[in-house]
C-alpha cells in the first residue's frame, strides 16, 4: 500500500472515515488549534476537537503534519463522540510529496516527540475518561512509543498498517493492550514482520490483538478502500475499544 509516497497514508486513512462519515448524522463540532506545553516548557501547537465530557479520549499522532487530512480523521472521531487532540511534531511543517514526507519523519527526534506525547496526553485527561493512542502507518509505529512514555495516562494502543516495534526492551515497556490492523493485500508491513510481532507479544505475555482486512487492489489510491473495508477496519476497532478500553 501507499506506493506513491508515504503521504498516501493519511489520504487514504482519510478516505476511510469519509466513507464512514457518509452514513454518519451527527452534527459537526469544530475543532481548535491550542497551545500546549511540554514538561521542559516547550511551546508547540495540537489540534483538539471533540466532547469535553467524552468517555474515551484519543491522542491522535499525524503522520505527516496536522493538515487536512489528519483534521478529517479527528472531526470525524470527535462527531462520534471522542475527545481527540493531534499534537504537532513537526512544527508547522505539511510535506505535499514522498520526499518532504520521508525528510519530516527522518528528522523527528523521539525525545522531543515524547515530550509532546506527554504533554498531549495530559491535557487529555478528564475524571473517569480512558485514553487511547491512535495511528496509521509511521504515526502507528508512534503510537506504540506513546503509549511507552505515558504509560499511566493510556489505556490501549490502535495501530493501522504500521511497522511495529521490535526491540524487547520497548515491548516490555508496552503495558497496554495493543490492536495492530493490516491489510491482506499490497501490504505495508511484510507478514513474517507481523509474525514476529506477534511472537514477541506472546513471550512477553502482552495484550495484542492482530487483525486483517480486504481491500480491492487496484491502480488508484482512491480505490484502495472501499465501503466494505472502511466498516471492517473502524469494526475492529469498536470491538476492541468494547473489549479493553471500557
């Protein structure tokens, strides 16, 4: 998937929830850009929409910049009720080719990513509310570093098509139940990768839920998806908010 440029991710993330969006009623809520701070007292921006009182919250890590499409992704999450904030990590910066987008997430330093995690997750915290980690692709890979760092603040990671952490010393760092979505066709992540994952998950006695869905192959980026895998990736994810994040 996403073989033109590794943009594609969030354009066709985006595509997924706009087919769910079409069948969706609910009134939009705005979003906002806020100021945040890190620990360390570092300004930096995050995009925030949602329900004050929302049960479950979502810090919601970008790709590739907080631009269109990942402010797509939080309106919808945030029209269904989720409190989401999307920090941004690369200052300002959107990448519009393969290249920029490569260069951004080359050049993000995880400290200063963790800070912002942190710092995100806090503000997202409300009595009662349960927070999840959400990406896809790059920002799922993220998630799970997120989830490490603000251990007692999460309460389950969503990972959509991301390369998944390898290293045992941050697996066994992973407190939270883990679901892991892939794709069956022109995957992303090589399935002897996955099966790795897997294994390391089990010898360390972590939650992890790993699932698949169909998507047409084809030519187009906007074909990549269709009505049938929008519901089963955003089924999954009901199932497993229902089953861990209660």
């Amino acid at each position: 998937m996403f073989r033109r440029f590794t943009l594609i991710a969030a354009l066709s993330l985006c595509l997924v929830f706009r087919i769910l969006a079409a069948e969706d009623e609910a009134d939009s809520s705005p979003g906002q850009t806020q100021t945040l701070k890190t620990a360390d007292g570092v300004d930096f921006s995050a995009y925030r929409v949602g329900p004050p009182g929302a049960r479950i919250g979502i810090l919601l890590i970008p790709e590739a910049g907080v631009g269109a499409p990942v402010q797509e992704w939080a309106d919808w999450l945030g029209e269904n009720d989720f409190r989401v904030i999307v920090p941004d990590l690369y200052n300002g910066k959107v990448p519009e080719s393969h290249e920029q987008a490569q260069a951004l997430q080359a050049g993000l330093k995880q400290r200063e990513a963790n800070a912002k995690y942190l710092a995100s997750l806090v503000a997202l915290k409300a009595p009662g509310r349960k927070i999840v980690v959400m990406g896809w692709g790059f920002a799922g890979t993220q998630a799970m570093q997120a989830a490490i760092i603000g251990s007692m603040h999460v309460h389950g990671v969503v990972s959509y098509e991301a390369h998944p952490l390898t290293e045992t010393r941050l697996l066994s760092e992973l407190k939270v139940p883990v679901l892991a979505l892939f794709a069956r066709k022109e995957a992303a992540v090589p399935t002897t990768e996955v099966h790795s994952f897997e294994a390391a998950m089990r010898r360390l006695k972590k939650r992890l839920v790993v699932g698949y869905y169909d998507r047409p192959a084809a030519d187009a980026v906007d074909d990549h998806y269709s009505d049938a895998s929008a519901h089963a990736i955003w089924k999954d994810t009901q199932a497993f908010f229902k089953r861990y994040v209660k």
